[in-house]
C-alpha cells in the first residue's frame, strides 16, 4: 500500500511538472514571481533599467518580479548565482563587460559561470563617457585633460565599474594612444564610480550615459568625450573620442537579460517578447532616455548575435593593444 502510495505521489509529481513545461510552452507563463538578479549595486544604469522593467513586466503578467541586486568581481557574483538557479523562473542583467570577461575565461580554458546562461532580450545600450571632477581634474577637454596627464604622470586618477570592465578597457586604451601615465581605480559597479567622482576620489572617471547624466545635475563634473563615433543624442554637444583623433574607444556598451541552462525554449521567447513590448513603450522609453539609456529589446537570437560581435570587436582590440581583460 506505502508502495502504490508513493509511486502514485511520483507519477503526480512528473504529470504536474509535464504540465508546466506544456503551460509554459503554450504561453501560460509565469505561473509564479520571477526573479530579476541585477549583478551590480544599486544606483547605477543597470540597476534603474532593470527596476523600470520589472515594474512593466508585473503588471502585464500580473506576478511579482522581483529584483536583486547581487554585486561584486566585476558582476561575477551575479553571474554565478543566476547560473546556478533553477530554470524558468530567474533572469539576470549582465554588462557586457561581464560576459566578455566570462567569455574570455572560457576560451582561457578557466571556468566560466557564463557557460550556464542563455541569451534572452537585450536590455539597452549607452554611449560611455570621460568625466573630470572639476575641483580635482580643472579640465574643460580632452586636450586639457591630456596635457595635464603628461604634466604630472600619475597624478590623475580614473575610475571604472572593476578591473576587466569596459570602462577600465577604455581607460587603458586612451593611456595608450596618448601616452599617458593615469592611475586606475576600480569599483564594484557603477554606482560606487559615480559616488567616488562626485566625491572626489578619483579625478575623472568612465561612465555610462546614465551615470553622466547623473553627475552633470550635480554641477560637479564636465564631460568630456563620448564613445559613440558620431556622438550621442543623450549627450548633445559632447564630442566623441573618434573625432577628437583618439582611436579605438568607439564601441557603446550594453546589457542583457540572460536565464539559466535549462529554461525551455520557448519560456525564453516569451519572456524576449514581452521585454520587447515593454521597452518599445513609449513611456518606457521616455524613462530610460532620463537615465541617459537607450532602450533595445529583441529575441534571443538577436542577442547571441549582438554577444558574437562584441566578442570579435573586443579580442581585434586587446589583440590590437596587448591589454588583458582579467
């Protein structure tokens, strides 16, 4: 009798799970709170994008998405933990400075908690920028900027959101094409950076347009340069690096919502399409136009394919440079 009991509590448990993979497939998703890991701090560009898009996704799928914001190495902490989380029903925002770091470790022979997630919908993309606090670094350009480096090597800091960033990446290769002698100074994520600008421990500091968006309403810094070649909307009348004659920082960054090993198909279509609708909102993307972001979407093969050419893009440059993104 303990037998047929157990044996029918086992083929109930396997028709109940049957029947969520078919729920899911047939679009009944979620049928639960979804969990949103933000691999950074809280303040900075992914943290508010990925705030804004939970809202949305809660109130079309009327379920709690919940965010959680899980910093540290560079978004490796993150990365790791959404890895190991059951399928379905978490997603995590990754920079891709996180998944070329990653990416690189695995073609390094080194584990990857990257190798554990699926592409899903990308996030947004922002122009990155070189900021000067104006009471440390009293630089109204590039060419200022340049000149004082050389006149004190050393004496000039830059932050970035960690070692191995893309913001740290740009650090290196303008130290490089100027001959420079800056000093770097990594944090755990953006909104460390911005604070240790404003506050004046770093000199100048890469940011996204999100976070140069937040210090000019400060006062305290001038912007500098911008990534995007032809320069950018969110940062009208800042020139970009290519037109001042710097080479190689030329590339925006962006972020994308990725899933655990093990999510089904078509989970991850619906979730690509429903992050799609939302961040096409006019509204939606009103709001992340504030926050100097552009709003993207897309299908998961569209992200793949954004991730492949980043990954040409980045090993052409550190081939290009001799810098290694750790």
């Amino acid at each position: 009798m303990h037998h047929a009991i157990r044996h029918t509590a086992l083929t109930m448990a396997a028709a109940a799970a049957l029947g969520l993979a078919g729920a899911a497939a047939a679009g009944a998703y979620p049928e639960q709170p979804v969990r949103l890991i933000v691999a950074y701090p809280a303040g900075g560009a992914v943290d508010g994008a990925a705030r804004i898009l939970a809202e949305r996704l809660g109130a079309v799928w009327d379920q709690p998405v919940i965010v959680e914001n899980r910093p540290g190495a560079s978004g490796r902490i993150g990365v790791a933990l959404a890895a190991k989380s059951p399928p379905s029903y978490t997603l995590v925002a990754v920079t891709n400075s996180t998944i070329n770091e990653q990416l690189g470790r695995e073609t390094a022979g080194a584990p990857s908690s990257a190798a554990g997630l699926l592409p899903v919908s990308t996030l947004f993309t922002t122009p990155v920028a070189l900021l000067v606090n104006r009471q440390a670094v009293p630089a109204d350009t590039l060419a200022q900027y340049v000149a004082m480096a050389r006149d004190k090597p050393g004496a000039i800091s830059f932050g970035s959101s960690g070692e191995g960033t893309t913001t740290h990446f740009f650090g290196e290769l303008l130290k490089r094409d100027k001959q420079i002698d800056i000093t770097h100074v990594p944090f755990a994520g953006e909104g460390p950076n911005l604070t240790g600008l404003l506050g004046g421990h770093v000199g100048s500091a890469f940011l996204s347009a999100s976070g140069a968006t937040k210090a000019a309403q400060t006062g305290k810094t001038q912007v500098l340069a911008v990534t995007t070649p032809g320069g950018s909307p969110l940062l009208p009348g800042v020139p970009s690096f290519a037109q001042l004659g710097v080479a190689g920082l030329d590339r925006d960054t962006w972020v994308g919502l990725y899933a655990p090993a093990g999510t089904p198909q078509p989970v991850l279509d619906r979730v690509a399409q429903a992050v799609s609708d939302a961040l096409s909102s006019p509204a939606v993307r009103e709001r992340y136009a504030q926050l100097g972001l552009i709003a993207e979407g897309g299908s998961p093969q569209d992200l793949a394919r954004r991730m492949e050419d980043d990954r040409q893009y980045w090993t052409q440059a550190v081939q290009r440079t001799g810098i290694t993104l750790r």
